[in-house]
C-alpha cells in the first residue's frame, strides 16, 4: 500500500512497505498493533519524526526506540539521510522495527540519498 502526502508546506512525504510491519512480531500486542495503525493513518507523525531527527548533508542518522521522542514509535528505530536536488534538499527514511539490520540498512539508506542527488546532479549538467 502506497500512499503519497502533502505537508502544510506542500512537501511530499511518499510512504510505502507499511503492510510488511504488521506481520513483524512486536506488533502481535492488539495496543502496539494499534499504535502501528495510528502511525499509518497518520502522516504528521512521521513527517515531525522526520523533521526532528534530521540528518546533514552526506550523513545517515539512525534514531532507535525512545529517542524518537513518542511512545507509540518505541519499538521503531529510524534510518535517515538526505539528499540535495539543486537548491532544494530532501529527506529518505525508512523506519522499522529496533531490531532491523541496521548493517544492511544504513549503507542502504545512505546509498540510495547519494544516488538520487548524484542523478540529479548529472541530469542538470547535461
């Protein structure tokens, strides 16, 4: 299930993969099931978690569990980087349980960011 969001600011926040997380089993709890439906119906609370956590230029940050400043989201962890589209930048995430393979993911986060502004970059040179 693909959903795609406008901000306040007119931002797009694409959110994707958020049929997988129920089926993880952290959420066979009905109230952190719950918390997983609010957080789905719920795009400003992924949009401030990923205002909040935000990472710099050419940096992955990975936020886990608490200090990500909402108890609905401790049992999350958030894998963030940005990327730059000229003068505009952006911001890639992919949050999942505290358990994921930060190992994999985090080279992957961080890889995907540099390839979109490298794209781009490479788009407007030619």
């Amino acid at each position: 299930m693909d959903k795609l969001f406008v901000t306040g600011k007119a931002d797009p926040l694409h959110i994707s993969g958020t049929e997988n997380i129920i089926d993880q089993p952290e959420f066979l709890n009905p109230r952190d099931f719950r918390s997983v439906v609010e957080l789905i119906n719920n795009s400003d609370i992924i949009v401030h978690v990923l205002q909040k956590n935000d990472a710099g230029p050419n940096e992955t940050k990975v936020t886990i569990g608490e200090e990500l400043g909402d108890e609905k989201l401790r049992h999350y962890s958030l894998v963030k980087s940005s990327y730059s589209l000229g003068g505009m930048t952006g911001s890639l995430g992919l949050l999942g349980p505290t358990r994921m393979a930060y190992a994999r993911l985090i080279p992957l986060v961080d890889y995907v960011a540099k390839t979109i502004s490298e794209m781009y970059s490479s788009d407007s040179q030619g």
